[in-house]
C-alpha cells in the first residue's frame, strides 16, 4: 500500500498514522465552535465518508451519490446559506465559511465530486491538538503550499470551525509531538 491509495488514508481517518510522513506535511489550525475532540470526531466522519464512496465508484461513469456522508453533513450541504435546525455547531461553522470564504454554500452531491482521486490534490493525514486547545487538521499535500481544496475548507467549516488559520507547511516533527483526537478506539 501506497501513502497515496485511498485505503491508505481510509486507515489513518480511523487511527493514528503508522506510516512515516513526508518531511512536510499541510496544516490548518482550527479554533473550533465547541469541544475539540467533538469536532475531530464529525470531520474525520465527513471525510471517512468521501473517502469511502472514493472507493467504490468510477467518478467518469457511475451517478455518485453522498448518501455514505453523516446525516449532518448532508442537512448543512443543501447548497443554501441557511442554519440547520438542531446543529447549532454545523450552522455556526458554516456562517463562517459564507462569511470568510465564499458566499455560496456547498451543496453535497457537487461537494463529492471534488473528492475524485484524479483531482484531489491532497490527502487526509490526521487530526490533532496544540497546547492551546486548537485542532491541527494535517494533510499530505506531496510539500506543496498552495493547492486547491476548497471541498476541504468546506468540511472544515461545516464540522464546526469558528475560524481557521491559513494552510501552512510544517515539519511533520511538529505532528509528531502532538495527539491524535477523534479516534474510534
């Protein structure tokens, strides 16, 4: 198995990687709407979910359908800017992302798409938490800086972010020292 292969990263949403990372690793750092390790839990199931359906479909020929993605998901993806009743935390994050991000909303059966292997220009690598209490999302993004990954940002938001640092490039040291959050036992 490849770092690359979707059961590769399958893995690693499920359970701290065991693999070594690349010298440099994607990081964006959220400071989230309520507890940490309640966010870490609703992301890595967004994109456990997307990464699932990944492996099952041919994103060329077959109708994808979001229906593997978390019930919340799915409510707070409609493609309109309005809360959801009862996730109160989803809605908040995602009036952030309307605000600080773009002012069109995701809709689920669009946001899937992006998660084509042929175009995603990053992978999930894990999920932790500073000293200050922030969730660090890690993402191997093979060193470069800027790539596109807005579908990412949308998850981010939509999970429960009250705001996010832009994406940086750290020493995978820096993961290293931190503690993985949101893991199934």
């Amino acid at each position: 198995m490849s770092r690359y292969d979707l059961a590769s990263e399958a893995q690693r949403l499920e359970r701290r990687p065991s693999e070594e990372p690349i010298s440099l690793l994607g990081l964006l750092v959220v400071t989230p709407v309520a507890d940490a390790r309640e966010y870490a839990e609703r992301l890595r199931g967004v994109i456990a979910g997307a990464v699932e359906i990944s492996r099952s479909v041919d994103f060329e020929s077959d109708d994808v359908s979001a229906d593997l993605l978390p019930p919340w998901f799915l409510k707070l993806s409609d493609g309109s800017g309005e809360a959801v009743q009862g996730d109160p935390v989803g809605s908040e994050g995602k009036a952030r992302y309307l605000t600080v991000r773009e002012d069109r909303a995701w809709d689920a059966g669009e946001w899937i798409y992006s998660f084509d292997p042929d175009l995603r220009a990053w992978s999930w690598w894990d999920i932790t938490t500073d000293d200050h209490g922030a969730a660090c999302v890690w993402i191997d993004t093979k060193g470069e800086g800027r790539i596109p990954c807005e579908e990412l940002w949308w998850a981010i938001f939509v999970a429960g972010a009250a705001a996010v640092d832009p994406l940086t490039l750290e020493e995978s040291s820096v993961w290293i020292q931190q503690r993985s959050i949101g893991l199934k036992n």
